[in-house]
C-alpha cells in the first residue's frame, strides 16, 4: 500500500524553482474506512483606512432581520455569511491619532513612537495554527511603499513585521520556494535569484521548468486531484499573466539577486487584486494558513470611480460631513467592499477538504484603521465573514447572517478576543488588560 503524499510535496525544475501543491486526496489517509481529513482553519484580514461614514456603513434592523448599509451593498449576496459589528472603539493610546489608530488595530496595545506594546493578533493566531506550514504567516500592502513609521503587524511588543508591497516578490515568496527572498540581513541566493529574474525577463512562466515533474505527479493521482493540479496550476499561470500585466510598458526584472521593483505603473486597483489573488492561492495551497492585506490609500486619488475626484483619499477623509466629499468617500468605501466581495467569491471558488471549500474554513476579519475619518477612534466599522465555519472549542457552527450591536464605548479588543477564541486560542484577554474585558456576548 502506497504511504500518502506528503503536504509539503513540492513541483521542481530547473534552477531551484519550486511549486508548492495544493491538499489532495492523496495526501490524506489510504485506507478507504479512514475518515477523511479535518480541514486546517484559516484567518484573512483585509484592512483598510481613514474610517468609514457611518450612515453609510451600519445596517439598520435588528440582529436578524437587518437592511444593509449602502457601502455593505457589493456584500448582499454574502449577506447571511456576515457578521456585522457596531459599538467597538480603538482605546489604544501614544502618539499622534494615527499612531494609536494604527498600531492598536490588530494588537489592542498602547504604542510608543509607532511601535505597539504587544503582539497583533494575526501573529497570536499564527503562532498557534501556522507553524505546520512553509509560511507561518504572509503580510501583503498596497502602496504602503516602505511607509512604515506606524506599524500594523507585531511578532511582540515593538517587534514590527514589514509587510511585502511587491506582488512579484509576494509571488515569489509563497509559490518559489527555491527562490528565497532576502530575510534581515542575510542576502538572497544569487543564482537562484537571478534564475528567478531570468524566466520573468523573458516572460516565461515559472511553471514552464516544472511541467514534468507535474505531469508525473498527475499520472499518479485520481481524477478529483488531477483537476485539483490543473486548477492550481491554471490559477498561477493567470496570476503571473496579471503580473505581466501590471508591468507592461514600464516594468523590468531586477538585476544580481533583486527581484524586480514595483513598476511605475501598476494601479491602485491592479495591485489589490494581484495582492488578494496571490494570498487567497496561498490559503488554498495550504502554503500559509493566516494572511493579511494592508491597504494604504491616503496618497491615492480614486479618479477610477466615476464621480470620485482627483483629492487624494486623507485628505478628502478630513472633509467628511461636507455632501460632496461624503458621496465620494462612499463611493471609495463601496469600491473596497467590491474587492472585499471578490476575495469572498474566490475563496468560495476554492475547493477544500471533505468537500467544503476554503471559504468554509476561513474567517475573514474585514477592518479599519479608524472609525470616521475625523481622526475618530469611536464605533469602527468591523465585519467577519465565512461560510460553513466550526468552531474548534465547542464543535458548533459559527452563526453568522447577524448585526450584533454592543453598548458604545465597548473596547475593540473584546472582538480581538472572540477572533482568537473563533480560530481555536482558549484565552478570555487579548492585548491591553485594562481595556479587554472578555470575549464579545453573543459571539464566541
């Protein structure tokens, strides 16, 4: 009888190159009265800034039977997989607005000069369920481009993580592991990494040097996993084409052992896809099991959306309350939302274990920096979102298709508590205790 796969199979060619496979049948038990798998939870945090208008986010309704806000409205069909959450603040203090903002988001700590006093809780959430895979984690922006005087991700207190801005170099970071990116100070393998440069110069596919070895591995499994591996497969060749893409016209690979610089003119909009492609692929492919999306588009002007104008997003947020600038805030919001709901279709798309798909077994924690864009730290705009989602500490669905409204002035870092226990940590306090005073009612 044939032993089963290994998870960590990878596709290899020519220069180190290597493909990481997504879970197979084979990978799991042989016997056939073997029940089959658990499939590994999974954490998606998408975040964006500068608050929301509030009218214009919040449903209105009871628990159960709510209307959703207009900037909610690209998430209607998603509507019985949501969990809407009203109430919550940002007490996290230090610094400037955006400091305490920013570095409270994920860790519910207080900071000093942008660097928070503790741990975010995708990394908490790391450490407990990543450490059986290639990534523990993978941390992608959107134009941060090397901002990094507020941080947002915390492997401890004042040990901020620097997120990958680059979509080929988060490309080349979750599906070329013989092609390793500079960590620290420890520089790159320079063969590897021109061989890296080379195959990307001359647009060729980094799955050209492996189709062999993925032809031998398809003629070994049965036909569920041979659409699996053609599915994956298919899924990178379009990621690198969005790549090739987003390149055209200005981009080229980097020389010696540095991957390429992000082109001048990639968008806004073609890099947050390529960012939401690349970490949902690495989720299916069990290459990482949380991942989290930065945006940054305070510089940005959202010209793209017809009635939106060429004011960069910060600054127009500072004019909220005025009709022109709320009806164009909106638009932005509802745009986000748009890409928001294109992960949640992706991911919906994805088949996992037992039949579920990766959607199924993933939170999505949907956030902000702020609540308004005043600077206010009051009444976030939050929302969780999955599908058939168990929950590890009692085995009983997540029930979601609910708005859960909490007394005002309740400290985010309740929900950051009910976000870790939902992922399977058994803890009653997340981040400052002062603020935290047990996970959120009614959630888990």
């Amino acid at each position: 009888m044939k032993s089963p796969m290994s998870r960590r199979t990878l596709l290899r060619g020519a220069g180190g190159v290597a493909i990481a496979l997504p879970f197979l049948d084979a990978m799991g038990p042989r016997s056939a009265f073997a029940a089959a798998p658990d499939a590994p939870r999974k954490l998606f945090i998408f975040l964006i800034e500068n608050g929301v208008v509030p009218s214009a986010f919040f449903p209105t309704g009871t628990e159960k039977d709510f209307k959703m806000g207009a900037n909610l409205l690209p998430l209607t069909p998603f509507q019985k997989n949501l969990i809407i959450i009203d109430g919550l603040d940002n007490k996290a203090n230090g610094g400037t607005c955006h400091a305490r903002a920013r570095c409270g988001s994920l860790t519910g700590h207080n900071n000093n000069a942008g660097r928070a006093a503790g741990i975010s809780i995708d990394q908490a959430v790391a450490n407990q369920i990543g450490t059986g895979t290639r990534l523990k984690s993978l941390q992608a922006s959107v134009y941060l481009r090397h901002n990094y005087i507020y941080g947002l991700f915390f492997s401890g207190p004042g040990e901020q993580m620097l997120p990958i801005d680059d979509p080929a170099e988060t490309f080349t970071t979750v599906f070329s592991a013989g092609v390793p990116t500079p960590v620290g100070n420890k520089p790159a393998d320079p063969a590897a990494m021109a061989e890296f440069a080379a195959l990307r110069a001359r647009k060729r596919s980094i799955l050209d040097h492996a189709l062999e070895e993925y032809k031998r591995v398809s003629g070994t499994v049965g036909p569920s996993d041979q659409m699996r591996l053609q599915r994956h497969m298919d899924g990178i060749r379009e990621i690198e084409r969005g790549l090739d893409a987003a390149a055209a016209g200005g981009g080229s690979a980097g020389a010696g052992c540095k991957l390429p610089e992000m082109p001048n003119g990639t968008t806004f909009p073609e890099h947050t896809k390529l960012q939401s492609d690349l970490s949902s692929m690495a989720l299916a492919c069990d290459i990482t099991r949380v991942v989290a999306i930065q945006t940054r588009a305070s510089l940005t002007a959202f010209t793209w959306i017809p009635g939106v104008g060429s004011t960069p997003q910060h600054p127009l947020s500072h004019q909220q309350g005025n009709a022109s600038a709320d009806a164009q805030l909106n638009k932005i919001f509802t745009w986000f939302t748009e890409q928001f709901a294109y992960i949640l279709t992706t991911l919906k798309g994805l088949p996992d274990v037992n039949g579920k798909t990766v959607f199924d077994n993933t939170l999505l924690f949907y956030t902000n920096d702020l609540g308004k864009g005043t600077h206010s730290t009051q009444r976030y705009p939050f929302l969780l979102a999955t599908g058939d989602y168990v929950l590890p500490l009692t085995g009983k669905p997540l029930e979601t298709g609910r708005y859960l409204q909490y007394p005002g002035g309740t400290a985010h870092n309740d929900l950051l508590v009910s976000i870790a226990r939902i992922m399977g940590l058994d803890i009653k306090t997340f981040g400052n205790a002062s603020y935290c005073k047990c996970p959120l009612p009614n959630l888990a």
